[in-house]
C-alpha cells in the first residue's frame, strides 16, 4: 500500500503543477462547463497513453527510457527521435517551472541562478529519497489546497457564474488551450521511472496511472471552479484581463491574494502555488536525471562525475532560458504540448504496433489508432496557436 501511495503520489505530483497557474487563465474564455468536461477527456487520454507506454517497458525492461525502447522496437531512428524529443519537453518544462517559481517568490529574473542553485542540492540527492520526499510535499499540497477550497467558498458574498464566453467555438482558443491542458496532465516522462519503482507490478502501475490522471482532473476542475467564480465576482477587471490572456502568472496569484482580506489564506495560496511547481519540478527533473544518468555513465565510471555531470546538464540550461526568455510560462507549455504528444502518444502507439505485430487485437487497433489520432490533432493545434 505505501509503495502504491507513493506510486500515485509521483504521477501525480509531477501532473499537478504548471496547470494551476496556467489553467485558469486559458481556460477563462472557454466556460466552466465545457472546462470539466475537457478536464475529464484529457484525464482519460493520459491514463490510456500512459497503460500503451507502460507496456512497452513491461515488455522490455522497467528501467528503459523511451530512447532505449524505441531502439529495441523499432531501431536508432525511433530513439533519436524519442531522446531529442523528450530531452527538449524536459528541458521546457524545468525553464517554466524556474520562471514560475521566480514569479510566485516575486523575485527578479536576476535570483533565478539562486533558484537553479538550490535545486542543484537538492538533485544532488537519491532518487528514492526524491521520490519519498515528492510523496508528502504532494501531500501538504492536497491539504493546503482543500482549506484554499474552503476558503474561497466562505469568501464569496454574491455568487454569479461567470459567461460561458466562445471560446470554445474558435480555432485560436482551441490551439492554445489543447495543447497546454494536455501538457498540464504530462507525467508521461515520468513513466519509466514508474516501472522500475513499482518493479513490473502491473497493479501497482494501472493504478499508479489511473488515479495520477483522475486526481489532476478533479483538483483541476475544483480549482478553476473557485478562481474563476471568485475573480469574477470579487474583480470583474482582472477577470477581463484574464479572458483577454493578458495576465501573468504572479499577477493572478496576487489578484487572489488581493481579493481575500484574510492573511492566513494568502499565505495558503502562495505555498500551494509553490508546492504545486515544486512537485512539479521533483517528477519532471527526477526522470531527465535518470535519462542524463545513463548517458554520462557510458563515458565514466565515477559516481561523483556522473552525478555532477547529470545535475549541472539538468539544471543550467533551463536557468538559462528561464533568464533570457522571461514572462513565457504558458508560451512554453503550450510548446512542451507539442513535444509530448509525440513522446507521450505518436512514438508509443508506433513502438506498440511494432513491438506487438499481428497479434494485437482488434479491439486495440482500434483504441491505439483514435489515441494516435488525438494526438496528431494536438500536434497540430499547437503548430496553429504559433502561426495564428
């Protein structure tokens, strides 16, 4: 039971992050209800593309990243591809996470290298001690976040549903927000790093990706429930400019911290913003240290090298990008969108395909094509929200 708690735990702490600062802006056009239903597909979505990539590595080996499966499967195209793929999605993700946790700390893009340093240590560790940790920040998280719920309701004096918007009808609201909603569930870097956790235990995994994938979906779907409802009827300009995507992400955490004249809730909102990143940060940073891992070990058998080579590749270039490129959170997880639709379900469903051959079942081709489908529609969405 406990390594399944802190199996789901991982998966989860590593989907909940980006999405509670991006969510509620994206979505703010787009309607409440419309916004639990998308919640809900893409939840189903990762839990289906993450049981196709889970497979492959219960056929192959607990411990193979994406790159060493597709060699198996399909050869060294498929691994150049699913390496390069994945290295970038990581890299992205860790520069988001700096710049988020740079803006929730209020901090200049000056005192990111301090973020990058810290981080530094604490990658330094084991990746067991990691993942242990990850299960009770996650924790703290889910209990800071309920009492947030709580509040926010009590903090409400005149209840008015905020308009559904038209979003949902434009093609330029659907190519922001699919691939950044889809991108807002990615534990799928994570996977390999699940198996040989869970050591091939095919209980411990299904239910590690399922309840990874409900859980971010509910807590998403509460959460921008209570943002919306309670920018709206506490500041209907921030609201405007939330419709308008024209506010940041430290500018909404100070919006709700504004709007709630009590000190502890602030306080609240800020920590399970920053748990929020930091989960985030432990998944995502935890399998690209395991990927980096292998790779420098073909080349040294030091243990203080590969770890020092490991972190710094880690955590620098992201640093680098998080400074240079500043205020493009939701720009680069709408670009990390893009990234892991094809490591998280175009390479997959491929590699499945292969790896099973004549023996798959009709009732598979048929899931594992609609899957592959959803993915190169997403792909596509975001190639569009760059062009238009």
């Amino acid at each position: 039971m406990k390594k399944q708690l802190e199996a789901i735990f991982l998966l989860a702490g590593t989907a909940i992050g980006s999405g509670m600062l991006s969510l509620p802006i994206v979505l703010s056009n787009f309607g409440l209800a419309n916004s639990a239903v998308l919640m809900l597909f893409f939840a189903w979505l990762t839990y289906k593309s993450a049981m196709i990539r889970c497979e492959l590595n219960l056929v192959s080996n607990a411990n193979y990243s994406l790159i060493d499966v597709g060699r198996i499967f399909s050869g060294q195209i498929a691994a150049r591809v699913g390496d390069f793929a994945f290295k970038i999605l990581a890299f992205a993700l860790m520069s988001a996470y700096m710049f988020g946790l740079a803006s929730i700390l209020k901090c200049e893009t000056a005192f990111i290298p301090a973020i990058g340093l810290v981080l530094t240590l604490g990658f330094a560790l084991s990746s067991n001690f990691i993942i242990k940790a990850n299960k009770y920040l996650f924790f703290c998280m889910l209990i800071v976040f309920f009492i947030i719920i709580i509040c926010v309701i009590t903090n409400i004096r005149e209840l008015a549903l905020p308009p559904s918007g038209n979003g949902a009808t434009q093609l330029k609201t659907w190519s922001m927000i699919a691939p950044t909603v889809f991108t807002s569930f990615g534990f799928q870097g994570s996977l390999h790093t699940l198996t040989n956790f869970a050591q091939n235990d095919r209980k411990t995994i299904r239910n590690a990706c399922l309840f990874g994938s409900v859980i971010p979906a509910v807590i998403y779907i509460l959460w921008i429930l209570s943002v919306a409802i309670l920018v709206y009827n506490s500041d209907h300009a921030s609201f405007e400019k939330m419709l308008r995507g024209k506010i940041e992400i430290g500018q909404l955490i100070n919006v709700l911290t504004s709007i709630t004249n009590n000190i502890f809730l602030q306080k609240f909102i800020w920590a399970m913003s920053f748990l929020a990143i930091l989960t985030s940060v432990i998944g995502v940073g935890t399998s690209l240290l395991d990927t980096l891992e292998k790779e420098f070990a073909r080349f040294t058998n030091s243990r203080n090298t590969i770890k020092f080579a490991t972190v710094s590749t880690a955590i620098l270039p992201p640093m680098v990008v998080a400074i240079f490129i500043p205020n493009a959170f939701i720009t680069v997880l709408n670009f990390a969108g893009i990234i892991l639709a094809i490591i998280a379900i175009i390479l997959p469903v491929f590699l499945f395909f292969k790896m099973r051959g004549t023996s798959i079942t009709y009732r598979e081709q048929v899931l594992n094509i609609l899957v592959f489908c959803i993915g190169a529609v997403l792909i596509l969405l975001g190639i569009c929200d760059t062009v238009l």
